[in-house]
C-alpha cells in the first residue's frame, strides 16, 4: 500500500514535436553531419531552450541576424528556422555568398504564398496575428511595405479602416487559437463581406490538434500543465484553451523544476500537453515528478492520430541519420 495521494493524469495527444518542428531540427543535424561544425542557425531554429541547448552541445551556433557569423566562417551553413524569414533575409544572405539551407514550416510557407497571391490579384492583405512574433514578421516581409495590415484582436477588427473595403484578404499565422480567430474572422467578415478567404486554411493541423486535445481533456481538471516556451506562440495559446474549456488552473512550464510543490493545491486529476516544439523527453521528466510524489494512473486522452512527415532540403537527403540521431530529433535526449 501508498501513502501517498491519488492522482489521474490525462495525458494528451497529440502532443509535442509537429512534423515542422521535427523536420527543422532534422535540418540542422543533418547539416551538422554533412558540414561538420559550426553549423549557424538564424534566431531559435524553434521556441525551445531544450533543443537549443542540445543543438549548440552538437555545434550549432545561434544568432539573431547573419552579420554576426565571423567572415572565417562564411563558407559553413546558415540555417533559418522553422518561424521563416522575410525576403530581405536569404536576399541578403546570397549577397554575402552564404550557403543557406530553409528550415521554414511547410505551413509557414504556405500561408507566405497565400498572402503574395492576394496581393498579386490586387488585394490589401489583413494578416491576423501577434506582434513581434518571427512567424508574423517573416509573412509581413514577403510582401511589399504598405499592403498588409495586421490584426491582432476582436477590438483590432473593429477599428480597421482600410483604403479599399471591397479588396481584401486575409491569411492567419499558423499558431493562433481556433476560436479566438474564429472572432475576429467573423467580426471582419460582418464590417467587409466581401473579405476573400486564403484557398486554405491557415492555422496549421498541429496547432488545432492539440487545441482539440486540450478541449477534451480540460473539463474536470483541478490543474493543466503545459509544457512549452514562454516565447511559443502554440504553447501559450494551449494553457488559455485550457482554462476556457473547463480546468480549474492551466500552467505553462518548460521544466519539472519550475512546478511550486507546496502551491498546488488539492489535486485529484491533472491535465498535461505540450507545445509543438517541446521535447517528449520533458513531459516523460513531469510525469515522473508527479509520480514521485502522488500514486498515479495515467488517462490517455487521445482525439486523433498526426501521421505527417516533411521532406528536408535535397542537399541533405543523401545523409544517413543513426538512431542515436533519431532519438535526438525526436526529443528524446
């Protein structure tokens, strides 16, 4: 017999990596590999200290813009990562000769060429999305300065006073919370109806997969943790459907350390899910903490299966990845 208090985890899924995420830190291993290092990486190849940290232990150096790789340097490769760049980024990157390689979402660039053709067919394109965040400012700079707007709220929507109601698209970034913007879509759609829609939809399926998730399993929990970056767009978004879809708190951790112990409060069932850049590795880490402190039962709450996987850039198929590798793209490390 335990003493010690009983504990249901519904654990999520999907969870964690998405094929995008998995298929950029491919790129950079795979790079390491071929090249040998250093292998540079534009901003966070994606919004996990984790990963980063393991990347970098393997060679990877990581910088904000390309001015910093030392001129020594110039002929290793230059990784962009997974968020995407503005235009301005590989143009300047072949004006200083550098061998680049695009880590970019598949996704991401499907919403980038989603916004160029509304602007090619003549429309001011409405972007909906956050500030600041490297995916919204790579879809802002592929288009010319002055024909996308961004939108960031319902009360945004609300104001926007654009040129040409009649001649509009909009495109979404790809982590966004479905029913927040499904708001704003619609409170556009009211003041411009003849608002054009992308030829698909924007938010990305890992994104609503694991919001989907997080619905299910909210209702009746006393606390959801969410593993994930305080600068991951996905992961935050996660901890408010949390609260929205009925538990009673929803956290965002990125450790087992950061968990305060002796302010949890009474908890009979915990919801866990992470962010599509979280390592498994690390919720494997959460469950354990818990386990050593209550008697726990695990609750798969499983609402489908993502079977997607994205091809790496032709220059690196022809490398082999050991299975050491694979546990390490796989964010088991």
């Amino acid at each position: 017999m335990t003493d010690k208090p009983k504990l249901t985890i519904r654990l999520c899924g999907p969870r964690g990596f998405c094929a995008g995420v998995d298929r950029a830190i491919q790129i950079v291993v795979l790079a390491l590999k071929k090249y040998g290092a250093p292998v540079y990486v534009r901003h966070e190849i994606v919004h996990n200290r984790y990963v980063v940290e393991g990347l970098q232990a393997r060679g990877a150096i990581f910088v904000e813009e390309l001015d910093e790789i030392p001129m020594e340097h110039r002929d290793q490769p230059v990784v962009f990562s997974a968020h995407g760049v503005p235009k301005s980024v590989p143009e300047d990157a072949d004006a200083k000769n550098l061998f680049y390689l695009d880590a970019t979402c598949p996704l991401v660039s499907k919403v980038h060429k989603q916004a160029m053709r509304h602007q090619r067919l003549g429309r001011h394109v409405i972007l909906i999305g956050h500030s600041g965040h490297p995916e919204v400012i790579g879809t802002m700079g592929q288009l010319p300065e002055g024909t996308v707007s961004l939108i960031e709220t319902v009360e945004d929507a609300e104001k926007y006073q654009p040129e040409d109601a009649d001649n509009l698209g909009f495109v979404t970034q790809t982590t966004l919370s479905v029913d927040d913007t499904a708001g704003i879509i619609a409170k556009l759609q009211e003041r411009f109806p003849q608002l054009t829609a992308p030829a698909a939809e924007s938010i990305c399926y890992a994104t609503t997969n694991r919001q989907e998730a997080v619905k299910e399993a909210a209702p009746g929990c006393d606390l959801f943790l969410i593993v994930g970056a305080p600068n991951s767009s996905n992961s935050k978004r996660l901890v408010e459907v949390a609260e929205r879809s009925g538990a009673r708190h929803s956290l965002l951790v990125q450790r087992a350390e950061e968990i305060d112990w002796d302010n949890l409060g009474d908890l009979s069932v915990l919801g866990i899910s992470a962010g599509a850049s979280a390592p498994e590795i690390i919720v494997d880490e959460i469950i354990d903490a818990f386990s050593q402190r209550y008697d726990v039962t695990i609750d798969l709450a499983i609402t489908t299966v993502e079977t997607e996987n994205f091809l790496v850039n032709r220059q690196i198929r022809d490398v082999e990845l050991t299975a050491q590798d694979m546990a390490f793209v796989n964010g088991n490390h």
